[in-house]
C-alpha cells in the first residue's frame, strides 16, 4: 500500500514527530511504501529534517502566518499527491506549519486525520491559560480575552481555527490517542470516531538499581511540562534523603528560570541539566533512575514520555490528568499525584526514593503493563486496518 504521512515537524526530537516516524519505518518493514510529508521548521533544536518531502515552514515570528495560511505548503503537497498517488494520507500533528489550506487537497483521496495535540480546539495547542490552570472554555474571543493571543495573532489564528472546522469534513475518519483527549475534543465540536493508542519503542529492561537515588526528567522545558514543581518537591526530598539527584533532560524557553530557581534553592550540586539529548544518549542516562516524573500541568493528550519510562522498567509518578491517568495505574504500575502539588510529590518521591524494593516493584509491573498495551506490532495492525477501510469500496460501490 501506498501511504503518506502528514505531519507538521519533521524532526525525531518529541512525541508526535518521533511517534510518525516510528510508524513511518514500521509500515516499511511491512513492505508498505510510507512517506513522511513535513515542513522544514525545527522548533526545538537544530537537528536535520528527515521527511520524505519538505516544504517551507519557520519556527519565526512569521509563522503565526505560515500557520494560517502556508501557500508553499499547498503547492509542495499538491506536487507530491500527483507524483506519488498514495492509496491513504494519513495527518497527524498539524496546524502549527501546515495550514488548513492543505485539506483542499484531500477531497479526493482517503484520508484519516490522528488528532495528537490540542491545535483543532486551541491556537496555543495547551489548552492552559497563562496561570497554568486549564482552559474551560472553548476557542474563541475569550482567547485574547484571557491573554492567550495579543490582537496581532488573535485574527490569523483564529481565521485558521474557521478555515478548519470549515474544512475537516474532508477526512474520511478522525481518530484520536486517549479517552481524555477523545472527550474534550467531543466537547468542543470536534468527534474522533476511535482512540487508538500510540505506541514507543521497545527496548531491554535496565540494570538493577544502585545509589544513588536519582529522579529523572525528560522533556521540554516549558511551562505546561512541570518541570519547575518538580524542581520545589526534589528540594524538600533532600532535606530527608540527602544524596539524591535529579536529572532534567531537555531544553525550552524556561531553562533560564529554572536554572535560576535551582540556585536560589541551593540544591545546584544534586541537580543535571543535560540540555537536549538523542534518544540512545538519554536511555543510557535515564538507565540509572529510581523513578520518572511526568509533573505535567497541562491535560496531556497521551504521554508517550510516561510509556518511555514504564519501557525501561522505571518507576512512574506522573499528574493526575489527561492521558496520563489512562496510563498509569495508581499503586500497581505508578503513583499519581495532582498537578501542580509541590507537597504531594514531596510525598510520593520519599515513598519510593527511600524504598528500592518498591521502585524495583512499580517498574517491574510498568514495564510489563507497557509491553501488553503499547506493543508497536499491535499499533500497527490496528493502523493498517483502518487504512483498509478507508481504501475498500463503499455499500453501493463497485470494487475493481
């Protein structure tokens, strides 16, 4: 089969780009021809785009207008459906580089759209407002009511939330990564038919855990990830558990304060910050680790981060929220806390910082939950079966 994956980044550097690729490559191995469409916008760090095709995109102050409406989008796209002529188009992360002009495109080939962040329902693509509490109303001019948008980017972004309700119908099926996700969107207008999980790599299970007891964090280090509770809970663990360390894997635009926050705290001696690093240097780094922490403000989509950790065997604390209650199972293959709750973390590291059998006992059953349900064989097949369904005649249709 013939198959075009959509995507706005194409960097392997975070979730939705590095999940389209994964499934890029499987579908390969499956002696499919899959190819990745992606602009050349490198949000977070400057690594080399590795799509299949490419068309302009910019991490600039332009692209609140390459966003709304990326002409160079529609005429690279309309350039490779016509040489290529792929049997499914499948869109995943969009809205942040492909404009809605892009679905003009799609009348006339069966296409599915994976919805895997907010972009559909909020122009952030968060939906938090700039308190860090989550935004309970839907898009509109309470956006720059609440100072989510300054008037220069209210218009255009809310022009192209317009131009996509207008236009979405053109997917033949829309589906979506967890039943929270899947909820909220239905909330707002916008109804995946199906959840289909996504899936990370699978790996070997890491060493036995030695000291010191260290606590790891991975992602990108803004506001909605949390990393800064984390940083005030670690700092009361150490009055308890002297020797224990933390390392925040990463880079973003609150690098600076955190650094900042970590001085002021005087914890700077327990504390890493590696920056941004590759997958294989990050598991090496991570195989050390007590327990992962996911202290996400935000109502994360799924938490392919979360699943990463459960993989290698780690054990999870993670928020309360979004996918990542869907996850995790209190007690059995993590801990959850609220978001946002310096003292309940507090509470929950000492738990397993001071207790190697415990940490031992949740990563145990993490990584066998992971191994059952996040299986990139299993995704796989339910990917392929939908792409069947797009491609078969329909009631009243004649094959051939």
């Amino acid at each position: 089969m013939k198959i075009l994956l959509v995507n706005d980044v194409g960097q392997a550097t975070y979730g939705a780009p590095s999940g389209t690729l994964r499934l890029r490559d499987g579908l390969r191995q499956r002696g499919h021809d899959a190819r990745m469409f992606a602009t050349t916008a490198r949000p977070f760090v400057k690594r080399d785009v590795i799509a299949d095709y490419q068309c302009f995109g910019t991490a600039s102050r332009l692209q609140t207008l390459v966003q709304t409406a990326n002409p160079w989008a529609f005429w690279r796209l309309r350039r490779v459906l016509k040489e290529f002529q792929p049997e499914v188009v499948h869109v995943v992360m969009f809205l942040t580089q492909l404009s809605p002009l892009i679905l003009l495109l799609l009348k006339n080939v069966p296409s599915l759209h994976d919805i895997v962040v907010w972009r559909p329902i909020c122009p952030m693509g968060t939906k938090m407002l700039p308190d860090g509490t989550t935004c309970p109303v839907t898009a509109g001019i309470e956006c720059y009511r609440n100072r989510c948008l300054p008037l220069h980017s209210f218009l255009p972004q809310m022009s192209e939330l317009w131009f996509y309700r207008r236009w979405r119908k053109v997917f033949d099926l829309t589906i979506t990564i967890s039943h929270a996700m899947r909820s909220r969107l239905m909330r707002e207008g916008v109804e995946p038919q199906q959840v289909v999980l996504r899936t990370v790599a699978t790996r070997p299970s890491r060493p036995a855990l030695s000291s010191p007891p260290t606590v790891a964090f991975a992602g990108r280090l803004v506001l909605e990830k949390g990393a800064d509770v984390l940083v005030q809970a670690f700092a009361k663990v150490l009055a308890r558990i002297p020797d224990a360390q933390l390392v925040l894997a990463g880079d973003g635009p609150e690098r600076g304060y955190l650094r900042k926050m970590i001085a002021d705290l005087g914890i700077a001696p327990h504390v890493t910050m590696t920056g941004h690093l590759s997958r294989p240097e990050m598991e090496r780094l991570f195989d050390t680790a007590w327990v992962q922490v996911v202290p996400s403000r935000w109502e994360e989509p799924s938490g392919d981060v979360a699943v990463e950790g459960m993989m290698r065997g780690t054990a999870l604390v993670a928020s309360a929220s979004g996918g990542l209650a869907e996850i995790v199972q209190e007690g059995r293959t993590g801990r959850l806390v609220p978001p946002g709750d310096v003292d309940a973390l507090e509470a929950v590291l000492l738990q397993v910082l001071s207790n190697r059998e415990l940490a031992e006992d949740l990563g145990r059953a993490g990584r066998d939950f992971a191994l059952s349900v996040f299986s990139q064989e299993s995704y796989l097949d339910r990917i392929l079966q939908l792409y069947n369904q797009l491609v078969s005649p329909k009631p009243g249709e004649e094959s051939g």
